[in-house]
C-alpha cells in the first residue's frame, strides 16, 4: 500500500537519488545529467522551506512532488516517480494531492514548467500549456513548456 506524507529534511538524499534516476529515465545524456545535479539535488533546507509530500511504499519513498511560491505564483517545481513505479497511477495520485494542497494554500492556478517528456502527463491532469521556457544545455537548445492549471 501506498501512502503520501510529508516529507521531512533527512529524506533529502534518497529524494535526490530518486530524481536523479526519474530523470536519467528519459535518457537525457550522462553529461547532461551532471550539468543538471544542482538543479537536480534536494536539500534537506529545501524540505524545510517548499511543501514536499513522498509517496512511500513498504518504507520507501517512490516518489514525490514539491511546491514552490514566488511572488506572484504558486509552482509545482518537483514531480517525480522512480521508473519502476512509472505507469501505476503513482504520478496521477500525487498531482491530485498537489492541487488539494494548492487549493488549501489558497492559490488560484498552479504553474508547472515541466519537461518536454512530462507535458502530455501534464495534458492528460488538465493543465494547459501557456508558454515556453527557452533554455540551453551544454550549446543544445532546450525548450520546457510552461503550464498552468486552474484550482
């Protein structure tokens, strides 16, 4: 059984094992994967300080999402699933929980920039994609889509 609970500042180091393996999923080059570890790697005063909810099964964390405030808006800044519990309805459980918690946080939409692999995942909840985040990675253009969904 699978159950959703905040998640507290000593998981930091399995949360970033799991991103890390979530995002070499899409098989993102090695290089890029090292250029992406910061951006990649949870800090336990990053649990401190954005809402993150784990999904954890016998013990384990599988996957976990995190909320992140800016001034104007409130983002879904983590989704992610360990690749061996991809395509179970994991993912679908935690955004649902992250726009309860959203809605409980008072926001009105929540903003995703999400990866281009992730958008139809994206789609699939009812967020629409409203933008494009232009980036680089190691000289390849990159384009993230920006999305958003009403609460």
């Amino acid at each position: 059984m699978t159950t959703i609970q905040r998640a507290i500042p000593e998981q930091a180091a399995e949360l970033t094992t799991l991103t890390i393996a979530a995002k070499r999923h899409w098989n993102y080059s090695e290089k890029w994967i090292q250029i992406w570890l910061p951006l990649l790697t949870i800090s336990p005063e990053y649990i401190r300080e954005n809402e993150t909810w784990a999904a954890v099964q016998n013990g384990r964390c599988i996957a976990y999402y995190s909320l992140k405030s800016d001034s104007e808006f409130l983002w879904l800044d983590n989704l992610w699933v360990l690749p061996e519990f991809m395509g179970q309805g994991i993912g679908r459980e935690l955004f649902h929980h992250a726009l309860e918690r959203s809605r409980a946080l008072g926001a009105a939409t929540l903003k995703i920039e999400s990866d281009p692999n992730a958008q139809s995942f994206y789609e699939k909840m009812g967020a629409r994609k409203v933008g494009e985040q232009h980036t680089e990675v190691d000289g390849q253009p990159r384009m993230l889509p920006l999305m958003k969904i009403g609460l």
